[in-house]
C-alpha cells in the first residue's frame, strides 16, 4: 500500500528530501505495520542524510515515532491490532506507514500523547543511558550539559538534577538561558560571550566537572576536555558541529587520566528488559510530571527539509517533530 514519504535517494543538504509516496507491506514475522501518528527528528538524521553515517540508499529516514498498530505479523507476541506503540533506532519513520519490529517497540501508556511518546523515545532514551549508564550523575556532582537548551540537553539537565547533581549547561542565546534555567540549570554559561572551559573551571574552584555530557562535537572537544576533572568523564554523543578529530590517547593523560567514551542507543537497549526499564521510567516520570517533555516544533511531513534547516540553523529548542 502507497503511504506518504521522506525518502533521500543521494546524499547532501536537506535539498535530497524528497517528500513523496513508497510502498509499505504487509508486516513480516516479528514486525508490525504502524500507521505513524509523530515521527521524531534528531540530528542523526541530518547525518544519514549528509553522509557522515552511511546508509543504504533509497532511505525513509527518521528513527523514532508513535502511532497505532495496523497489524501485527507471525510470531509476535505482546503487541495486538490497536495497541499504540512508540519505537526508537528504526529507519522509516518519516511516512505515514512504517513497519516496525516488535522487538523495538514498547507500549504507550494512556496519560502519555502520541506527541509526547514520540518526543520522548530517541533524546529520552540518550539522556537516561547517559545518565544512569554511561556516567551514572551521583548526589552532589558538578556535570557540563552542551546544548542544554536542545532536545537531549533539557532531558539532560532534568534527569541529572532528580539525580542530585549540579547542573552547568552552555547556551548561545538569552531564550536557551531561559529555558535551561527552568529545566534546572544551577549555572548557564553563554558560550558565545565567554569560553565555557575557565567558565566551568572557575565554577568548580579550579577542580572541573565529573562528566561533560557533549553533543556537540568538534568546535567544542578542547574545551570539554579542559572542563573534566581529574578521572572525570568525557562523554561524546553527537556531532551537531562536525564529527571530533581523532584524539591521541596522551591527551587524556595529560588532562587528568580522564576516561572518554562514545556510547550509542543500541548498546545501551541491547535487551527487551533494558528496552523496557529505560522507556517506563521515561514515561512514569512524563506522566507524574516530573520530566517535562518540550515539543519546540511540529511540522507536517512535506515540509521536512525545513525542519532540517531550522535544526541545523540552530534556531530551534527542545523536540522537533513531524505530522504525517
């Protein structure tokens, strides 16, 4: 059945967004067919469409969403015709059918919209593995939030803060400032006024930060590594600026014996247990209002590649989102 599409065919700048029409089939074993209710944009995406990740071409993009199942294929047990689903690390999401895996696949609770589900699954799912995981924030932590006005930095900073720690997060305008301080921020730095690495080492007393949490990537590397305390954590999840130089390992021992990492979402979602713990605390804390979910655009599926520009224009804050 034909279903609208974003497809890329060529790789390049958000001009290779091609809203159009694709075939999607009947379900397989162990898959569902999803009528897409909010698809969830994430700088991943500006990556497979660039080329800095590498992709079999033709590509529907978009690794997240919700909807409701359409159907359900052979062997899949859990998921029935009706169920609203939510799904993170599966391409096809930018249409208004995708077949998904029941393996990556969870249930929307009823308190939580489709908008919210699909705005929480990819960024939520980062922000809690980074945060538990990666790094896990102890009571009492100074940890560095890049971008912390951006989808992964609000979740981020709310996450690390319920966990005790003391937030500093960077921001480039008064409006992010704003918005990080509500999501907790203890402390902005405006990094387009002042270098953000004796920023975070002045409000540390000299010492620096447990984790900076960087999403960024290349423009700010150097300064990230200059914010880690001694044995602290670098921890690399994003290239919004560019993908980092290869880093000599002597450099970690000079600024510390610091550690460094470069985690990813399928690593730390590798079980159906883990899958399910990280996406129920996601959405317990949604639906009691202690993680606050914010949804910063929406934009109907054929204006794609302007959502693709605003993002990569950095005049966005929280979740962007699609509407099939």
């Amino acid at each position: 059945m034909p279903t609208p599409a974003v497809r890329i065919q060529q790789t390049g700048g958000p001009e290779v967004l091609e809203f159009t029409e694709v075939e999607v089939g009947d379900p397989g074993p162990g898959e569902l067919l999803v009528e897409v209710a909010a698809a969830g944009i994430n700088y991943i995406d500006t990556y497979q469409r660039g080329g800095l990740y590498p992709v079999q071409l033709p590509l529907v993009l978009g690794l997240e969403g919700a909807g409701r199942v359409a159907a359900a294929g052979t062997g899949v047990t859990g998921f029935s015709t009706g169920d609203r689903v939510a799904w993170q690390g599966v391409p096809g999401g930018y249409a208004g059918r995708a077949l998904v895996p029941a393996s990556a696949a969870v249930r929307v609770p009823d308190n939580v919209t489709d908008d919210i589900a699909a705005a929480t699954m990819l960024q939520g799912i980062t922000a809690h593995y980074l945060v538990t995981s990666t790094y896990p924030v102890r009571e009492g932590d100074a940890v560095l939030v890049h971008a912390a006005a951006g989808g992964v930095g609000l979740l981020l900073t709310q996450l690390a803060k319920a966990k005790g720690a003391r937030v500093i997060g960077t921001v480039s305008t008064e409006e992010k400032e704003q918005l990080a301080r509500e999501a907790g921020a203890d402390e902005v730095i405006r990094y387009d006024q002042v270098d953000f690495a004796e920023a975070t080492r002045k409000l540390t007393d000299g010492e620096g930060v447990a984790a900076v949490y960087d999403g960024v990537g290349k423009s700010t590397v150097d300064g990230s590594m200059a914010s880690v305390r001694r044995r602290g954590m670098l921890v690399l999840f994003g290239n919004a600026s560019g993908a980092v130089p290869p880093v000599d390992p002597l450099r970690l021992n000079a600024a510390g014996s610091i550690f460094m990492t470069r985690p990813k979402s399928n690593d730390y979602t590798a079980t159906r247990e883990e899958l399910d713990w990280r996406a129920g605390e996601l959405f317990d804390a949604v639906a009691e209002g202690s993680l606050k979910i914010r949804i910063g655009g929406s934009y109907p599926l054929a204006e794609a590649r302007r959502a693709h520009e605003d993002l990569e224009g950095r005049r966005t804050t929280g979740k962007l989102l699609l509407k099939p």
